[in-house]
C-alpha cells in the first residue's frame, strides 16, 4: 500500500517535471526566436523589458481620408512596424478625425478598411499590438469632452495645423477642426501612452498633449504620462508637386506615392516631379531634387543616393535618371506590400479591428472610470 503511493507521488512529480520543462522550453524559444529577429539596436532594450519591467505604453493614430502615402509610411508608419518589439503598441485608425474635413460616407468607409489592410500588409502584427478603430471606443470622445472643458482657447488658436486647414477648407471651418488637439490628446491619454511615434507635423499638438497631461496632473493628482515624441530620420517628407509643402493626402492624388500605387503610377508621378525650382539658384539643393535624393536614401538605396548627390554637387546630374532611379527603388520596395495587402480579405481585417477594439475598451473603461472619479464624477 505504501509502495503503491509511492510509486504514484513518484510518476506524478515526473508528470508535473515534464510539463514545467515543456513549458519552460517553449518560453525560451518564444524568447529566443523574437530576440533573433530584433535590429540589433533593440536587443538590450527587449531583454530589459522581458526581465526588469513592463513594457512601455505607446499609442498613435492616423487619419483614414485616402490612401496612405510614403510621407506616412517614412514619417510614422515604418517606425510603428518596428517599434513593437519594444513597446505595448496600441494604434488606431482615428476616423473621428476623417470627419473634421468633408468625405462622403462611400469613401470613408473604403478609406477605413483599405487602410487596415495596408497596415497589416506593412507589418503591423495583430498578436503584438492592438488594431482598432477610434469610433469604437467610445470612451476617446468622452475623454475628449473633459480635456476640452481645461484646455485653454487660446493654446487651440496656436495650432499652425488648424491655421493651415482653416485656410485650405474655407468653406468648411468647423469645431471639431478648432477642437482636433484635444481629441489626439484624448486619444494618446486615455491609455496613459508613454511615447508617440509621429511625423514632424504633430510635434505641436503633442505638445499640447504634455500641456493638457501637465494641466491635469497640477489640478487634481498626477495621473497622467507626459508622453514623448518618436520621430524618424525622414520626419518631413516633401509634395512631389510643390516641394515647399510636405507630402499630404489632402493635396491631390500626384503629389503624392500612395503605397498601394501600381508600378505605372509610381513611374508616372515620379517622372512629373518638380526638381528645379526658383530656390535652386541661391546655391543650396533644390527641395525637389533633395526630396528625390533623400527617397532613394530612406528607401535603401543609400548609395544611389550619394552618387545623385555627388552629381548634383559637380553639376552633372541628369533629372530623367534620377527620377528612373527613384521610381525603380519605389517599385521593388513597395511590391511585396501591395502583394500581402491583395492576400488579406475583409472578413480577416474586420475580424482583427473587432479584436483590437475589444482589447483597447478593456484598458478605455478602466482608465476613464478612474480619470471620473479624481475630477469628482460619480
Ligand atoms: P495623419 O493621418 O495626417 O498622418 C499619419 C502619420 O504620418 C505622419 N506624416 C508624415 N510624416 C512625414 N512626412 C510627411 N509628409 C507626413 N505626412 C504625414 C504624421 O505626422 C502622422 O504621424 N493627427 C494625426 C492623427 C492622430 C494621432 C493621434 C497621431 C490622431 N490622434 C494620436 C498620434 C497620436 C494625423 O493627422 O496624422
């Protein structure tokens, strides 16, 4: 009898010794595995996190008023592909915002969900970060509300962005244009976000963001992060029409290189782009021919890149090579996106914005339940 109870305790502490060990081994190769695939810049941060502390919260948006361009992808998006290897990312698709200029319901619904598939396709990674979109999380507009009853008129009369599409939207100069900030500061602060990867453009309204957190952390009790700007190396991309202004969705269809465009209409944009421009003759590069030069720089053709530069500088640079050459490393770049955004169906894409949206709800509620109850809503 003894014996026999032995005999169990014994081939259950075996049991027991597999499992943990089985356990153990795919927790190693899980590690391992994702720390082989990291950039090597990344390594010591990743063991950081996995063995000394959380990893940090990080939240950004982009507007789905048409397609993505490569402004956005060298600006922002690239570096949210990246950073989640480091990172808890949350990212959402802001349609609130879509609505501050005018769009007709039929293409912002085809906005939307191109744009989810065209993030998945660049690698945004559904079991990594969380995908959603703004409007189905109510808790952002709510949020909202509260920061605007603190958020002072006059630091909204500043926003050089609400300058800016206050001119261009004329006919349309509407509240929520004004009010934009203090929605993007809602967005980033309802997840008590850390960092912020974004192009230069928003460094302003992130600023903000710090000023409401600040704000609100003085008057009631410190809750918020003051959350801190990533941005890139290609942190302005310029219009390839009228290389002043920087790359946007919101100037017509050829300045800019959609990064679904079909390899005919990369060559064609790119060989209409405006190189010489009255500035070329104090001396210094050309906005045009720098844009084109630093394309080929951002997109892995660093040495195509210095020799245009190398050219340039001797006076010998011919504009219909360097275009040829931008829009040859355009298209071999962009042609395994298009592929894997082809591959993804909507079913797949709705499925993923439905998860990510449940998933960014969980930590909404919790936190705007907690930001009532310091300002005294019961
Ligand atoms: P949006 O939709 O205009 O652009 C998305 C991202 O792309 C960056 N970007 C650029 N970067 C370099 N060169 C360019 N020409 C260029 N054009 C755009 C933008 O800086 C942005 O990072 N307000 C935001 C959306 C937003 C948001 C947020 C962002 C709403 N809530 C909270 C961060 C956190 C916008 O209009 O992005």
């Amino acid at each position: 009898m003894i014996c026999e109870k032995y005999v169990f305790n014994w081939q259950g502490a075996v049991l027991l010794k597999n499992i943990l060990l089985i356990f153990s081994n795919i927790l190693l190769y899980t590690f391992f595995m994702n720390l082989s695939r990291l950039p090597k810049k990344d390594t010591i941060i990743y063991i950081a996190n996995n063995f000394m502390e959380k990893q940090p919260i990080l939240f950004s948006g982009i507007k789905p008023t048409g397609r993505p361009h490569i402004g956005n992808y060298l600006g922002a998006l690239k570096n949210w592909v990246e950073l989640q290897h480091t990172h808890n990312c949350i990212y959402s698709i802001v349609d609130y915002h879509a609505l501050t200029i005018e769009i007709k319901p039929v293409e912002l619904t085809a906005n939307i969900l191109a744009l989810a598939k065209t993030l998945l396709a660049i690698g945004i990674d559904p079991k990594k970060s969380t995908l959603f979109i703004q409007s189905h999380v109510p808790e952002h507009t709510e949020l909202a509300w509260i920061f605007n009853c603190m958020t002072p008129v006059a630091e909204m009369e500043r926003m050089t962005q609400y300058k800016d599409k206050a001119k261009q939207h004329k006919k349309n100069i509407n509240m929520g244009l004004f009010d934009y900030p203090a929605l993007m500061a809602a967005d980033i602060l309802l997840y008590r976000a850390e960092a912020v990867p974004v192009g230069e453009d928003q460094l302003q309204h992130l600023e903000l963001t710090r000023i409401i957190a600040k704000k609100f952390n003085n008057r009631y009790e410190k809750y918020f992060e003051e959350p801190q700007a990533i941005i890139t190396k290609a942190k302005r991309i310029m219009s390839l029409t009228d290389p002043a202004k920087k790359m946007s969705k919101e100037l017509g269809e050829s300045s800019y290189i959609s990064l679904l465009d079909s390899p005919e209409q990369i060559r064609k944009k790119i060989m209409k782009t405006v190189t010489e421009t009255s500035t070329s003759k104090t001396g210094n590069m050309s906005p045009g021919v720098l844009n084109l030069i630093e394309l080929l720089n951002h997109f892995d053709n660093q040495k195509a890149s210095q020799e245009y530069a190398n050219q340039y500088n001797k006076g010998v640079i011919k504009y219909a090579e360097l275009k040829t050459a931008v829009a040859d490393t355009l298209i071999t770049y962009l042609k395994p996106i298009a592929e894997k955004y082809n591959d993804i169906s909507d079913i797949e894409v709705k499925n993923i914005l439905r998860d990510g949206a449940v998933e960014a709800k969980d930590i909404a509620q919790k936190n705007l339940k907690e930001i009532k109850n310091i300002i005294g809503l019961i």
